[in-house]
C-alpha cells in the first residue's frame, strides 16, 4: 500500500460496496467485452466500490468522497445493492484510529449521491448535521451550481438533502477551477462526466498521486473508448481523458480508483495501442 505522498499519510477508507447497470458504467462498448473484466449480476449490474481517500500530515486531516452515508433507505439499498456497515465512514476511519471529529477538510470531487452522501448525518434527534463538525467543505462552485439546479439528465444523481444544509451552516467553500487547496493539495477541473467535477492532485517533489473519480472510475476505463453512459459529454470525456492519461503515463502519476471493486491504485505508461499498467496496488478483502 502506498504509505506517504511527502508529507502526506494515505489511508484508503474502505466504506462499502454497491453495483450499478454494467452497460451504463460502460457505455457503447459491447457486454461481451466489458463483462470480461466486469462480470454482471442477473440484473446486468457490476460491482462498484466506495474508496475514500484519507491524507494526514499531522497539522491537516483530509477527506476525499464521503461514501454513500448512512441515511439511506431500504429500498435504495436494494436498488444499488449496496453493502457497507451502519456507519460506514465511521467504521472505515475507526480502522485507523482516526474520529469523524478528526477530519478538518472534506473535499468533494462532485455531489452525486455516492460521492456525497455522507456529507450529513442524522443525530439523535433526527435532525440533519454534519458528520464532520469540525470541517470545512470543499465543492467547485461550478458542481455546487450544478447539484443545486440539476438538469433533468442528471436529476436522478443529484440528491441536495445530502447537501444542501451546507449552505447555512458556514462550513462550505465554493473553489474555481484548478485551485489550490493546501500546500502539496489542488484539483484538476474535468467537465465531461458533470459540470465542474473537480480532481483531487497531491504531490511532491518525488510523486504525485490523483483521486480519479468518475472521469476514470474503474480500471478498465483507462482504455480511451470506454467512457460511462451516465457522462454528459461523451466526447469532452474522451479528449480529458486523452490528455490526462498521456500526462500520468509520462510523469508516473499514481491514479487512485474510488470505485474499482478490486484496484486501489496503479501507474501506467504507453503503449501501443493504450496503455499498459506499470504498477498496482490490489485491494485486500
């Protein structure tokens, strides 16, 4: 497992698992190739994960994603097949000895439902608060926009209950693009799966790692045509896609996978017709 990007601990926080229609994941690419790699269920579904990254460099705590949440209902669990424990950002930083109240900063790459549902928590109470109350939030003002005012192509995905409360409570930060979060910490803004998805880099003098999330979100993806049905802008994936993984192949970028069931992370180079993967590192079940 990768143990430190400079200063950075990394942590992968294992929330929980669900499955989603394999032939949206993958687009126009035909089953009898997908399901080679990504077998399908009865209902055409494919396992997905919910990988969370953790950074610490002992003065900042970092969040990337926030797992489905616990808030869910039954039938939405059995809609996605979701598998994950009754807290499960909880149990996953348990893992490492790290609280909730830990976390000072929660990046989000966009809002769809299984990136951000675990933005909020139910109390006792029943009333809706933050599951890190010592955190700010990190939202590209552009996918904030997006998530508040969904267009009907991608109303399904936008859920605001999971984070519409931010905006009252003075814990959000709206970001431009490729901005700069901390020292070592920044986004890259892609736009073809949603309006202002945002890329989470960490780096160093010696390694740089990217939080890929849904511009490449399983393994298999790192082949050019194979881009997800769910993407607004099939061909704006295609040339962000192109670019970013010409530029990872040349630099050695490690890319970190949100939602590949079986692969943490991996390094690529070129070949010759896509690339082939120079390093990976698997997932321990």
């Amino acid at each position: 497992m990768l143990k430190n990007i400079g200063k950075w601990k990394v942590f992968a926080l294992e929330t929980g698992d669900f499955r989603l229609d394999g032939g949206a994941m993958m687009g126009s690419v035909p089953k009898v190739l997908w399901e080679k790699t990504n077998p399908s269920d009865s209902l055409n579904r494919i396992d997905l994960a919910l990988r969370c990254l953790l950074l610490d460099d002992g003065e900042n705590c970092i969040l990337i994603e926030t797992g489905m949440g616990s808030k869910i209902s039954d039938d939405f669990k059995n809609m996605f097949a979701i598998k994950q424990k009754e807290n499960p950002i909880q149990s996953a930083l348990k893992r490492f000895n790290y609280k909730q109240e830990d976390i000072s900063h929660v990046i989000l790459t966009h809002l769809h439902f299984d990136h951000s549902g675990g933005i909020l928590d139910i109390n006792k109470e029943g009333e809706l608060v933050p599951a890190f109350p010592n955190a700010t939030y990190f939202i590209s003002e552009a996918n904030w926009t997006s998530g508040m005012n969904p267009s009907p192509r991608d109303s399904a995905s936008y859920l605001d209950y999971n984070y519409s409360l931010l905006e009252s409570l003075g814990n959000l930060k709206l970001v431009q693009d490729n901005s700069m979060i901390l020292d070592g910490i920044s986004t890259i803004s892609v736009n073809g799966h949603t309006v202002g998805q945002q890329l989470v880099k960490v780096e160093d003098a010696d390694d740089v790692l990217i939080f890929c999330s849904d511009l490449i979100p399983l393994k298999s993806h790192i082949r050019l045509p194979w881009i997800m049905g769910y993407d607004l802008n099939a061909a704006l994936t295609l040339k962000e896609k192109t670019n970013f993984l010409n530029q990872a192949a040349d630099e050695g970028w490690w890319l970190w996978f949100y939602h590949d069931p079986n692969t943490v992370a991996l390094q690529i180079e070129k070949s010759a017709k896509y690339y082939d993967i120079v390093k990976e590192i698997r997932r321990s079940h």
